[in-house]
C-alpha cells in the first residue's frame, strides 16, 4: 500500500516536471508576436504626420505608430504574424515617403503639396491646407 502511493506520488511528481519542462520550451522557442521597429522618413509637415500615421491606422497588423517630425522617424509597434517591416516600409514609399532605405514612389511623391516634398525647399505656410498652428 505504501509503496504504491510512493509510485503514484513519484508519477504525478514526474509529470509537473515534464509539463513544466514542455512550457518553458514552448515559451522560449515562440517568436515575439509584437515588435516595434523605427523608420526613417521623408516628412515634412503636420500634412504629412497625419499622412503616414492615416496610412499606419490603414495597415493591417500595425498597432501603433508615432512620427517625431523633428527626426522624421516613425515608430511602428506591429504584429509580426500579421505584417513584416519591409511591407511597413512599402506602405510608406506607396504614398510618397522613403523609408529607411525604400525610396518614396515617384508618382504618389509628385502629387505631394509642393512643400511635402522632400527637398523642394517650399516652406509650409498656414493656409495652404495644412493644419498649421498660427504663426507658425
Ligand atoms: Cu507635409
């Protein structure tokens, strides 16, 4: 009698252990479901923050974005079984802007306000449709 429970205690012992064991290799082996990643862009103004980050909320799997207009660098937290960084970067190019090393489709550049893109020297006057604050 005694042995037996022995046995049995022992047994439920062993199988804590393997299930454990089995958790902590599932937990190490899985990929990270979310990452944040930051790009480099070509934004200019307000016009163009509201741009990409409209851009961001249209692309599935990103679940986060936010554009340091100082820096022109947009942080993106994405699902990583939903979309890669380099389909980020695409999404970006596709309405204009570089990213990273992707450089901004020329078409979707052209029909950028003139001081939306990059390079053109324009400054961003309130007025032109852009959401300026006053004086600014
Ligand atoms: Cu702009």
């Amino acid at each position: 009698m005694k042995t037996s429970l022995q046995k049995f205690t022992a047994c439920i012992l062993l199988l804590l252990f393997a299930a454990v064991t089995a958790n902590a290799q599932v937990a190490e082996t899985k990929p990270a479901k979310r990452e944040t990643i930051q790009i480099k862009t070509s934004a200019e103004c307000d016009m163009c923050k509201d741009r990409l980050l409209k851009e961001m909320g249209n692309t599935a799997g990103v679940k986060k974005a936010e554009l340091d207009l100082g820096t022109r660098v947009l942080t993106v937290t994405y699902a990583t079984k939903k979309v890669s960084a380099d389909q980020i970067r695409q999404a970006i190019a596709k309405i204009g802007y570089d990213a990273d090393d992707v450089k901004a489709n020329n078409k979707a550049f052209k029909k950028l306000p003139d001081c939306c893109q990059k390079g053109s020297g324009v400054d961003c006057k309130p007025g032109d449709g852009h959401k300026h604050e006053e004086g600014k």
